[in-house]
C-alpha cells in the first residue's frame, strides 16, 4: 500500500466510532439498508429547509427583507447546538431510540413552520427551523451508527453506502416543495413543511428497524493532550480553517441562491430544482471522494475543492441567466465535498483515539459557528449587493484558504527531505 493510502486509512480508522466489531457482516449490511433508507427519507428535511423557508421568510417579513435567511441561519445553529446532545442521548439510550428521539424532534419542528405559515410568525418559523436543523445533527449521526456493527473492512464502504442516501434525499425533498406547495394556496409553503413533518415521522418507523449494540459504560482511558496543545498544531489550524471555509461559503451561496433566482425573475420551481442538483452534487462525488483522498492524499484534495469553490464564484459571475444558477450550485457542490470531506481527513490525522470526542467537538463547534455566520450574513450581502456580490464574497476567503493548505504542504515537504 502506497504512504497515501496509508495515511488516508489511519485518517479513516482515527475518525470512527470505537465498536466492537461483529462476527460477521450480515447485521451491518442490513443496518446499512435501515440508515441508507433513512438518510434519503429524514435527509429530505434539509432541502425541503433549504429551498423555501427564505422564501417563505421574505414573505413574512415587512418592507426590510434583510432577515430573509434567518431562519437558515437558526437551522444552521441548531445543528451545531444538537452535535452534543445527539450523542450523549445515543451514548444513554442506544443509537435506535437516540435516532428516533431526534426524529420526532425534527417532525415537531416541520409541524411548527407549517403553523407558522398560518398564523403567519417570522419568530415561529425561525423556531421551527431550529428544531429541523437539531434534528438534522441526529442524521449526521446515521454513518457513525452504520460503522458501530460493522467490521473494519466493511466499515468505509458502509459509511459511503449510508451517504448514497443523501442523494435521494436531494432528490425527494426538492420534489416534495414542487408538488405541494400549491396544496394551499392561501398558505403558502405549509404544505411543503408539513411534507417534512411526514417525512421524518417515516425516518423514526424505518429506524425501529434498526440493529444497533446496547450502550455500554465506557472505561477509564488516557485523557490525552490538552485541547489547547492539539489545536496549536499548523496542520490542526489549517485544516479548521478549510473546513469553515468550504462549508460556509458552500452555506453562503446555497441559502442566498433561492432568492436571487427569484430576484432575476426564474420562476420558483427553477430555485427548487436548483438546490435539488445543488444536493445531488454535494453527496454523488462520495462515491469516489475516499478513493481519491487514498491515492492523491487529503491536501490535495482540498486544493482541489478550493479550486472548484473559486470556480463557481466565477460562473455565477458570468451571468444570471439559469445555466449560470445551476452550474454554479452544482460546481458549488462538487466543491464542498471535496473540500470538507478532505478537511476533515486532515483534522482526523491531528488526534489521538483518547482525543477524539474534544477534538470533533471543537471542529463541528467553530465550523457550524462560522456556517450560523455565513448563513445569516447571506441575505444582507445579497439585498446590499445583489448575485454578484456573494460571489465576490468567496473568491478571498477561498484563496487565503489555499494559501494556508499550500504552505502546509511545502513546510512537510522541507520536513521530509530533512528526515
């Protein structure tokens, strides 16, 4: 095996959850069905999200429609508020009940936008959204439970197999809004949002189905460095950095995109199929991104993914006819999953196993902070400076991006011919 594929594999073996591994894979492989199955039904609430509740807030908004992205935002911040919580209640009760837990809490929050729309309520929606957005850190939890039965040659491919779910619900959540949406004509966008409602409540009955280890106390280990001390590390800090960066401004021109569709005068069912494609590019790449990372290393593939991040900015600059939109939200996409995805193989490769729970903690904590940011500044950059200035507003942050992750590079490759 070449020093990248042992790299990514010690990368990989870092980042799972610790599990015993079963006798055999019959158990995992039908776990992998449940979540997989799971991930494209619950996965749905996310675009569903994505695609209308800005649209749905600039409705419900006065004359300054600059909050128009809150309710992302507060999505967003639920998601980082839920990363503890989702695992301390799967570390207490189980990964099935834990994951059913969560999405009851998702469904009540589709619930409360669908009322919100009928009141109408700005504060309800962006409350609603928030409880989606801490349901959506339980489905973040789906390929870890997938790797708990799993034995370890089995364990990548049934991380990715999860993900593959991802692209149907990229495709079941945008389709939901298409055929829904007109259901109430005097309330616009509850449909939809009860849709989502609908549809985590059919992620909790397929996850009964599900075949997850008892939890177990666990037992006393080394602490471990200071947190302070791991996160001084370059390759620690550079890699943070890529990772903020490729999913904020993946969030930045993801939430603004619906609405500037709509400002350039596409019709509605453009934006949603937009972030349909957006999605679907997002999760597709997965198939072969842990490949790559194997073989090229996991620098390079974030260079990659900064690459493609400028690139997009570039095509939206273009111009904002639809093949401008879309090819930008696809390129968007492709961008972030090589450039989050290798990220985190390089946070992984900065921590001991004794480490790992503080470390990931702290990575989701300043990446989800700095998304929350990037979401709610989305809105005011786009009423401010139209398409054109999200744009712009990528192209720095992406380079100093790439800058930090190519002096990281040439410092290792001074450190390796000193060796």
């Amino acid at each position: 095996m070449s020093s990248a594929a042992e790299t990514a594999t010690s990368e990989m073996e870092a980042a799972e959850v610790g599990a015993a591994p079963p006798v055999d894979d019959r158990t995992a492989k039908r776990n992998v069905f449940v979540l997989a199955s799971a991930q494209a039904i619950a996965g749905a609430g996310a675009p569903i999200n994505f695609a209308i509740s800005s649209l749905a807030a600039h409705m419900l908004l006065g004359p300054d429609k600059s909050l128009a992205t809150l309710p992302l935002t507060t999505f967003v911040i639920g998601t980082a508020v839920g990363t503890m919580p989702a695992a301390l209640l799967q570390r207490r009760f189980g990964r099935r009940l834990g994951l059913i837990a969560g999405m009851l809490v998702g469904a009540g929050g589709a619930l409360m936008e669908a009322v919100a729309m009928a009141l109408p309520s700005f504060l309800l929606l962006c409350l609603g959204a928030f409880l989606m957005g801490f349901a959506a850190a339980f489905v973040q939890q789906f390929r870890f439970a997938a790797a708990d039965t799993a034995s370890p040659a089995f364990r990548p491919k049934a991380i990715a197999l999860v993900l593959v779910g991802g692209i149907f619900a990229a495709i079941i959540g945008p389709q939901a809004v298409i055929h829904t949406k007109e259901a109430w004509p005097l309330l616009p966008f509850a449909a939809p949002y009860l849709a989502a409602a609908v549809l985590m409540l059919i992620a909790a009955v397929v996850l009964a189905g599900l075949h997850a280890p008892r939890p177990v106390v666990a037992e006393a280990r080394p602490a471990g460095r200071p947190l302070m001390q791991i996160a001084r590390q370059p390759r620690f800090l550079v890699a943070v950095a890529c990772a903020i960066v490729s999913y904020a401004l993946m969030n930045l021109m993801m939430t603004a995109a619906p609405l500037a569709m709509i400002f350039c005068g596409l019709p509605e069912e453009a934006a949603f199929l937009g972030i349909q494609w957006h999605v679907i590019a997002m999760f597709a790449p997965s198939f072969f991104t842990g490949t790559l990372v194997a073989r090229f290393g996991a620098e390079r593939v974030v260079i990659a993914g900064l690459v493609l991040l400028v690139a997009c900015a570039g095509i939206a600059l273009m111009g904002v006819d639809l093949i401008h939109f879309w090819a930008a939200l696809v390129v968007l996409g492709i961008g972030w999953n090589f450039g989050f995805l290798g990220a985190t193989a390089l946070v992984a490769s900065t921590y001991r196993p004794e480490e790992r729970e503080r470390v990931q903690g702290l990575n989701d904590f300043l990446v989800f902070g700095a998304v929350a940011l990037a979401s709610l500044s989305s809105g005011r950059i786009l009423v401010a400076g139209g398409w054109p200035a999200i744009a712009w507003t990528m192209i720095p942050f992406a380079a100093i991006a790439l800058v930090g992750l190519l002096a990281l590079l040439a410092n290792q490759k001074k450190r390796s011919r000193r060796a």
